[in-house]
C-alpha cells in the first residue's frame, strides 16, 4: 500500500511513523519548510520556543504516554503546569474553576455570583447554541458577565451571543449540558472519590520540534519520504468515490492507494476540483495573530507559563513565559511572547512593527505581572488566519463539509481540523494519529466500498 499524507504536524508525523514502520510505503507532503506545523519550534536569541504556549500533555492518554517515551527516550523534561486568567483586580486559575473564582471574591462579589448561580438553578435561561446562554446557564449571569463576556470578545472579536457554545464548552471542560447543580455535585462526587493526577507536563530538550524532527527521522529510515515546500495542484479523482493520486506544481502525478489530510479544510476543498464546496459565506472565519517576542530581564514575577488576559483595558490576549517551560537550564535573560489575536482590519494588525513593540512593553508593565522589567531586543511574527472563529453555525458547516469529503472511500481526515474541541491539544493529535494508523493497519489488506455521501 502507498499513503500520501498531506500535513506534516503532530498527527500527520505520527502516522507517517507508525505506517512506515509496519511496511507501508509512505510520503509525506507539507507547505512548509520543516516539519511540525504549528507546533514547531523557532530560535530566539539562539534559544529553542514555540510558536505560541505549546502545552504537552502526555500523561492522562496511556497510548500517548508510552509513544512518545518511547520515541523520545528521556530527552524530555517535566514541569508543573501554571497558567492564569488576568483580570483588573486578580488573578485567578486557568482554565476557569467555579471554586478558585469564588474562593478569591470579597463578600459582595461572591453574594452575587451565587445569587446568579441560584438564579440559574430556579429559572435557568432558555440554551440557543451560544456561547453566552450555555455560559449563563452554567455560571450565573455575574460570573459570565465578569469572566467570559469580555475574553470572548477580546478572542474572536464577537461578542458571546454570536459565538458556538462548542468553544464555551471547551473552555469550560463541559461536554453537555451542566447546570449550577450538576456542577456542584461533579466537584463534590470528585473530591470524594480523590481521583490521582494524571497530568504529565512535558517540554522535549530543544523544544517540540526535537520530538517532531525524531519522528521524521525514524520515518525516514524505514523508507518513508518527505516533500517539504511542496505544492500540491489538485487530488486527483479517476473513480467517483477514490482518489488516485496528487498533481503537484511541477505537473507530475504521485499516485496513492490511500490520502491521509491532517490539514485544515479549506485547503483540503481547494484541492478537490470536483467537490462542491460550502457556500464561501458560511466557511471558516478566522482570527490573526500577532506574536512579539521580547528578550527581557525583570527582579521579579509571578511563577507561570501563561496567562490569558481577561481585561478590555489591554489588547493584549496572551503572554508567555518561556523559562518557566525548562526550569532546569538558568540563563541570565528571560523571553516572553506577548500574543495579540485581531482581524486584518484592526489598526493593531497594519500598525508598525515599531508601534506593535511599544504596544506589547506598555501592556507588559500595566499589567504588573513583572517587576523591574527591562527589554533588551524584540522580534515580531505575524500570522494571517491563525485561529478559526467558531460562529454559530460552525457544527453545521463542519458537518456538512465532512459529508461531501465521506464519498471519498480512501481519503481520511484527521488531527485538528477534524475536531471542534477549543481545547485540542498536541496529545490528542498524537492519538488521534495513532488510532487512524491502527485502523489503516487492520484493514491494509481488506478491499474497500464506496462510502455513502
């Protein structure tokens, strides 16, 4: 059997990995010019950090956990996770706990947040798909209107009542529909039973790219190829339900038994000339990202990886302390990313790069997460369609593009853009990878049918 597999990230390499390693004759073919997508590493200042606050988790997926110690071979180094939300007057954990909120609330505030929880509890809001009505229903209206209104607005530029309940879902780790009640019974529940911590935080030596470029490599030994820069024309589609092969820029045809997509959809659509795509209008909004890295030393701060910043006052999303990743290596400067997430019409986004570092060091010491602050160089990276707005209609849509990909017996998506989790991670890809590797392995020798559109 030949597998092309189009997207050379987390997913895309894990499968090229196990594949290739049980006799199946792979290639892999990526946009880019190194393998690892988002999830790649860059250098700073002659320092190894990513491409935004990369958390690897391998400890709550057993399969995940065994792969990757395996293939890493104790080139890893494990930390605590600390991450935190920042509002105007605290700080509280992230993701959001109903506990921590109320636990650091005076007496007034924590009366009205369980006022609005009981509130909930009696007359709980009618859900509609949203983001904000899930929330409300969930939290009460005054931990809604104090935690979640003003980041949603600062994450994709809507306001809450125009977002999916799917991201809210996600955020708040709720898979169906929890009410104030059923969210106190879960923690009680879970106390008792005193459930072990599963989390296993870890950074690879060299950072992420160091598992991704080992993964690489050991596909490579068994026979598996890479086509990095590449340029893939079209799929091309000699059987009505089966995909025969790749066109590339050049005009050679790769012919394939089987197509594996690990990217996202829109490029995957294009790729297929005779698929009838969703109308453009109701397809993939996103958001941008504009990441300045700056070199810096301070006295003192607070002891975190990332905090997401809640306050409408900075239009700062997201910072990164990278040295709290590999706590282990002592170095006489720090580098923090300070993320902010716009649309290409924002005046943040056509801004100088001049003015986009000024704006992210005013934020930094507004904050006053860091004492003594002192920035010794900068760099800036800008992103264009960094982030897919999940509007309302997202499931639709997703569910719709998914059913015209089904007529394809031999194409498979899967990784990111196969799932509506706000909070998938590298873990999931990994597993996700090896579970659609198990699955092509059963059946490599089985003759497929035309699957029903």
């Amino acid at each position: 059997m030949r597998a092309a597999i189009i997207g050379a990230g987390p997913a895309g390499l894990t499968i090229a990995h196990q594949l290739s390693a049980n006799g199946v004759s792979v290639d892999v073919y990526d946009n880019a010019a190194e393998v690892g997508g988002f999830a790649k590493s860059i250098l700073m200042w002659d320092v190894p950090v990513e491409i935004g606050p990369h958390f690897l988790n391998i400890g709550y997926i057993p399969a995940v956990y065994k792969f990757v110690s395996t293939v890493l071979k104790g080139r890893f180094d494990v930390y605590e996770r600390k991450t935190y939300i920042i509002t105007p007057q605290k700080l509280f954990k992230y993701p959001p706990a109903v506990a921590d909120m109320l636990k650091q609330m005076n007496i007034w505030e924590t009366a009205k947040a369980i006022g609005g929880l009981l509130k909930q509890s009696i007359l709980p809001v009618k859900p509609d798909g949203t983001a904000e009505q899930f929330v409300k229903r969930s939290l009460g209206g005054y931990l809604y209107e104090h935690f979640f209104a003003s980041f949603s607005r600062k994450l994709w530029g809507l306001a809450a009542g125009n977002v999916s309940d799917v991201f809210a879902r996600s955020l708040l780790g709720f898979s169906s529909g929890y009410s104030p009640g059923k969210i106190a019974w879960k923690k009680i529940k879970d106390g008792l039973q005193r459930k072990p911590d599963t989390n296993c935080y870890i950074y690879p030596h060299n950072g992420l790219s160091t598992l991704w470029q080992v993964l690489k490599i050991a596909t490579e030994i068994n026979g598996g190829r890479f086509f990095l820069s590449a340029v893939i024309k079209e799929l091309i589609c000699d059987e009505p339900c089966r995909i025969s092969g790749l066109r590339l820029a050049d005009g050679s045809i790769q012919k394939y038994d089987v197509v594996i997509a690990t990217i996202p959809l829109a490029p995957l659509f294009s790729y297929l000339k005779a698929a009838q795509i969703v109308e453009s209008t109701t397809v993939s909004r996103f958001r941008c990202d504009i990441l300045v890295y700056l070199k810096v030393t301070f006295n003192s701060g607070v002891a975190a990886q990332c905090f997401y910043v809640y306050r409408e006052d900075v239009a700062v999303t997201r910072i990164t302390n990278f040295n709290q990743f590999n706590q282990t290596k002592s170095r006489d400067f720090s580098i923090l990313l300070v993320e902010c997430w716009c649309d290409k019409t924002d005046e943040l986004w056509r801004s100088s790069d001049e003015a986009i570092i000024g704006h992210a060091i005013s934020a930094l010491n507004k904050l006053k997460i860091f004492s003594g602050l002192e920035v010794l160089s900068s760099s800036i990276k800008k992103i264009e369609n960094a982030f897919q707005i999940p509007v309302i209609d997202v499931v639709q849509t997703r569910e719709a593009m998914f059913n015209q990909l089904s007529q394809y017996e031999n194409l498979f998506v899967t990784g990111r853009t196969a799932s509506i989790s706000f909070n998938y991670g590298m873990e999931n890809a990994i597993h996700d990878g090896l579970k659609l590797s198990e699955q092509l392995l059963k059946t490599v020798n089985q003759p497929a049918a035309c699957k029903e559109s």
